[in-house]
C-alpha cells in the first residue's frame, strides 16, 4: 500500500523512503523493548565515594568483571525516567558514564545504573555525595584518600580518578600540588611531578601531611576545576630481626652432617622441628647443637632438644 499525503497526492520518493527507515526503526525499538528482562536484579555499592562540590565530576557503573554485559542506563533514586543523554544538561548519562558539570550538594543521593540485554537485567545502587571545602581549607576531610608509604625509601603518591579526564591524545590533565593547602615546590629533586603522580625521594616523617592534587578540564568550551586531596601516612622501615647467639659467646660450635630434632619455642608454646642433611642411608641421626646453644629471635627461643 502506497503513502498518501492530506492533499491526496503521493509524497515524494525520497519523504516516502524516509518514513519507511522510521516506521523500521520503530518497530525495532518496540520488539528489542518486548525482548528484554522484565525483572532487575539489584545490589548496592557499600563504598560512598564522596567529591567536592561545583567541579566537574565523572562517575562509572561499578560491574564485577563476572557480570554480564548489555545497555546501561542511570536513573535518579527510584525515577522510571532515565538521566538526560543531552550534553548541554548539567546532569547528564555520556556514553556509559555519569556526568556532573559541575556537581552541586543537593545532588547528593542514590543513583542507580541498569544493565540490561534480551536475558538479563541488573540494577546498582550507588550512593554519591558532593562536599563544600570546609572553612579556611582546600578540601573537606569526607573526600580525602588515603595513601602510606614507607620511611628511608623514595616512593609516590597517585592523584585518583582522573582517568575520565583524558584529552584526544590520551593525556592527563597538567597537574598542581598543594601540600597543607600551599603550593609545593617541584624542585625535581625533593619532589618531582609526573603525570598523575607525585615522586618523593628518601621519605621521612616529616612528609605526612594533606596533598592536593588540582587541575582543569574543558568541556563544551567551558573549563572547570577538579580536586583531589590524599592523606600521606609514612610507615616506620621494617627491619629483619637477627638472631642473636646466646652460647657460645664466640658464636662458633661444631656440628656433625646428618639429621636432626631441635625444639622451638615462639611465645611460649613448644614446634618441634626436624631438619635433615642425610649423608648416606646408614648416617645416624645426629643432634644439630650441642645441649647448652640457646638462639632467641624476636619474642621466641629455641634450644637443642
């Protein structure tokens, strides 16, 4: 059957062919819709990662690499309707992310992303919330991250989650360091900026502390501001304990090959511990250390049995 317009004449071929695509793509859209999963399973994210208000800021749909793939879709707490796909909305669903430009505090809450194919449907719960710096500060405590490193060795600190940041390049925004909320020097010998990293040379206690990690990004021609803070924990070096020789005070005994039972005591419960060094199957079993070699390491002691 041929298309009519209200005048009574044909339209033209070309507006014929355009309505056929569209009434194809409707009748898709209604049979992938009758094919998926009517029911959603749903679990919730336990971790509320928190960020700081008015900046830009990107979130992901948490999948277990197990989880099934499909379409994803974000949804405001319990809403029907799903979050714009309109890049000009200051809220908005970009491909399978969440966008916030800028996130404002009333736009804490729970969020949730649906995956969804012809079989199978899960939901996510995810609960994000937005944080004003606190008074006379860069940061607020709610959003800081922890990191530790060890004391008498170089080491790094990693500004989190700014691989959404990435430019067409594939490059990270350039990257400011602030400790305790002033300017750090990177001198590239004490501190060394690289990237999203911080590179410290001989960390001593003295570097604990709050860093901030800032940067901008563009978006539709417009730049905003996105703020990372980590708390630097440093841990004391952990050094091996050597045994310490109690008999003989020259530290020297002499010691047949062959097998041998020694008694250990580590706080104060007996292992018995059986070493061998077989020189021959008719080698008898020898003691290892003379009855008056005491060894203590650490908390515990043994002595030849």
């Amino acid at each position: 059957m041929g298309l009519i317009s209200s005048m009574g004449s044909p339209p033209p071929p070309e507006v014929q062919e355009n309505m056929k695509v569209l009434l194809r793509l409707c009748f898709i859209a209604v049979l992938i819709s009758s094919l998926e999963a009517d029911t959603c399973e749903e679990r919730e994210e336990k971790v509320v990662l928190v960020s700081s208000a008015y900046e830009i800021d990107v979130r992901s749909c948490l999948l277990n690499p197990n989880e099934k793939k499909g379409t994803i879709i974000w949804y405001k707490n319990d809403s029907k309707t799903p979050i714009s796909m309109e890049v000009d909305s200051r809220i908005h669903q970009h491909k399978d992310k969440l966008w916030f430009v800028p996130a404002k505090v009333e736009d804490s809450g729970h969020y949730y992303c649906a995956v969804r194919n012809s079989t199978y449907c899960l939901k996510i719960k995810i609960a994000i919330k937005f944080v004003q710096h606190e008074p006379n500060l860069c940061y607020n405590a709610e959003a800081i991250f922890t990191q530790k490193l060890p004391i008498a060795r170089d080491g790094q600190l990693v500004c989190p989650y700014l691989d959404f940041f990435r430019d067409e390049k594939h490059e990270l925004p350039k990257i400011q360091w602030h400790k305790d909320c002033k300017p750090l020097l990177l001198d590239n010998v004490n501190f060394t900026g690289l990237t999203n990293r911080l590179i410290m040379t001989n960390v001593t206690a003295a570097h604990k502390g709050n860093y901030t990690c800032q940067a901008s990004y563009t978006y539709l021609g417009k730049q905003y501001r996105i703020t990372r803070v980590i708390e630097l924990l440093t841990l004391e070096e952990d050094k091996p304990v050597k045994p310490i020789i109690v008999s003989p005070t020259n530290e020297t005994i002499e010691a047949s090959l062959g097998p041998c039972f020694f008694r250990l005591v580590v706080n104060k419960t007996d292992v018995s511990v059986h070493t061998g060094f077989p020189v021959g199957p008719e080698a008898p079993a020898r003691d290892c250390f003379p009855p008056d070699l005491w060894l203590s390491v650490g908390d515990g002691s043994f002595s030849e049995n």
